[in-house]
C-alpha cells in the first residue's frame, strides 16, 4: 500500500481491525454513549470518505430502504453466527480472496482477480449505486473490515465505508445484533474499474527499492521479532529495515482509532512524518 496521506493509510490500517476488549461485559456509561452518539468521522483528513459513524448505519439500516445500503459482517463466520448487525451478509476474512488450493500454495489468499471479484460482489448484491458498509470484530486476526474496504476502493467503488469502532461500539451503543443468517439478492450489473496501483506495493517495488523504502510492520512484536512462528508465514522475522508499530497502538482501548495528532505523534517516533511515502503490512 503505497499512499501520500499519511491519516488516510492509517485511519485504513485501523480500520483493519478492532478489539481485544471484552465486549460482551461491558456496557456504555452514559457519558460515553453520548460520546458514542456523536462520533464525527470527519474529524479524520478524508474520514467521511473512508467511515461511517454507528449512528448514521443505524439511521440507514432503520430506513426501511435497505436495498441502496448493503452490510458485510468480515469477521469469521462463527463470530458472525453468535451476532452481527441485522441484514448483514458474512463475507469472512477470506470472502474476497482466492482460496483455490490450500495454505501455502504461491496464489492462495490474494485478492480476487478483477473479474472474480465482480461475480462475487453481484452475487453479495452490490452495484454501482449501493452503499457498502463493512465492519469486523476479532476473531482469530484483525484486518478484516480494513482489508475489504481497501480492496474495494482498490476495485474503483467508492461508496464503501468501513463502520467506525466496528460491531464493538455498535454494542455499545445498545444497537440490535442477530444471530439471523441474511440472504443475498444478487444483481446483474457491476462495473469496476482496473485494480489502482496506487493502493499496494508489489514484491519487486520492494525489493528494488528497499534500501530507500520506509516500511511499516504492524504485526505483533512477537512476529515482528520472529518469535512466534504460528501465523503460517513460511520464515519468521520481518522485511529488512522495517520498523515496528502495532496495529493496536493506534486504537483506543474501546477499540476506537486514536486522534490525528496522537497518530502522528507515533508515527513520528518510527521516523515518519505526514505526506511520507511508506509501505504498511
Ligand atoms: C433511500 O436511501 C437513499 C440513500 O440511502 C436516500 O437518499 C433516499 O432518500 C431513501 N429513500 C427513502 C424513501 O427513504
Ligand atoms: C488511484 O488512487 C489514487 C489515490 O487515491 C488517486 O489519486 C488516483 O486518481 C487513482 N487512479 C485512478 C485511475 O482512479
Ligand atoms: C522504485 O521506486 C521508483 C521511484 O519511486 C519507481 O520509479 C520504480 O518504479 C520503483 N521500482 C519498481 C520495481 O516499482
């Protein structure tokens, strides 16, 4: 991921994930719901492009009109059964991904080649005209919300958003959640565009340019310093240069994204500065 804006790829970053909190024992004070109630995405460089706040999704999905809007559940399909947001369809972590073959193989879990990507979203329901909404909570990894929306804005939609503090402040906020399995109403048209460019950064990118690259790792510290082993990665350790920032260290501990000015003060402290260029993964 290869992007100018610095708030923009982090707020994406974040985006990817959310939780570690136990969110089935708490419950909202009513200050904090009130906080909740008035989240402002825009308070993010470009957050109205990226977010949707809980309330306004609760406004839409109340709107008996939900055929403009379409919900994907990105977290694994069994966190998706014990709960998610009514009229949500489960994609999982892998739902735009080629899982052809099996872990390990060179072309599994890459996205979806531009073609397979449009038969499934036509499957899911989405054209042009829709509203997408994803959201994950965590499961067994995080990023699952962040991924879908990076590759779908990747694909040229750009009525996708990414629900701000994920199904965990929509619980908080006292929203419905269902344990009912929503049915998709396929569509027949779809156009997407090439995949942007501008959104990844290729091997050969990297390894040509390693030595002037800023790199992000924002995996686990144990990962990052080839601990642990568990992840399937096929060698420990991390890309040659890389520093380190856990993805956690950007959200709160309500698992809402931390302030501009606090993200680019961690930023900051690995050596990068707003309107860098760098490489996150
Ligand atoms: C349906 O949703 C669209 C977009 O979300 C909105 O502009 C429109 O006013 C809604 N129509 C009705 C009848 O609620
Ligand atoms: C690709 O994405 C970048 C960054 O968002 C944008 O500036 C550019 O216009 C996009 N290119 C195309 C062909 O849409
Ligand atoms: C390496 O970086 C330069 C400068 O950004 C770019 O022009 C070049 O295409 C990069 N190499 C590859 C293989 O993408």
């Amino acid at each position: 991921m290869r992007k100018r804006n610095l708030i923009i790829v982090l707020t994406i970053l974040i985006a990817v994930t959310y939780i570690f909190v136990n969110y089935n024992t708490i419950t909202s004070s009513p200050v904090d719901k009130d906080r909740y109630l008035n989240i402002d995405v825009s308070m993010f460089e470009n957050g109205n492009e990226i977010f949707i706040s809980p309330a306004e999704l609760h406004k839409r999905t109340e709107q008996k009109n939900s055929s403009s809007l379409i919900v994907l559940d990105a977290s694994h399909p069994k966190a998706y059964a014990k709960g998610h947001i009514p009229g949500a369809l489960s994609i999982g972590f892998k739902g735009l991904s080629d899982t052809t073959g099996k872990p390990g193989d060179k072309e599994w879990g890459v996205i979806l080649s531009k073609e397979k990507l449009i038969e499934k979203l036509k499957s899911l329901g989405i054209s042009n005209d829709k509203l997408v909404v994803v959201y994950s909570d965590i499961d067994k990894g995080p990023g699952a919300g962040g991924r879908a929306v990076w590759q779908l804005k990747m694909a040229g939609l750009e009525n996708v958003r990414l629900l701000y503090g994920g199904l965990e402040v929509w619980k908080r906020l006292g929203y419905e959640v269902s344990k009912k399995t929503s049915k998709a109403v396929p569509v027949k048209n779809l156009v997407l565009k090439d995949y942007n460019e501008s959104f990844r950064a290729k091997q050969k990118y990297i390894v040509e340019n390693l030595s002037n690259l800023k790199i992000v790792d924002v995996r686990s510290l144990k990962e990052y310093t080839g601990k642990d082993t568990s992840r399937g990665e096929a060698r420990a350790g991390h890309i040659k240069g890389a520093k380190w920032l856990s993805w956690k260290s950007v959200l709160n501990e309500d698992t809402t994204v931390k302030s501009s000015d606090e993200i680019t003060s961690l930023m900051a402290g690995i050596g990068i500065k707003p309107g860098d260029d760098f490489v996150l993964y």
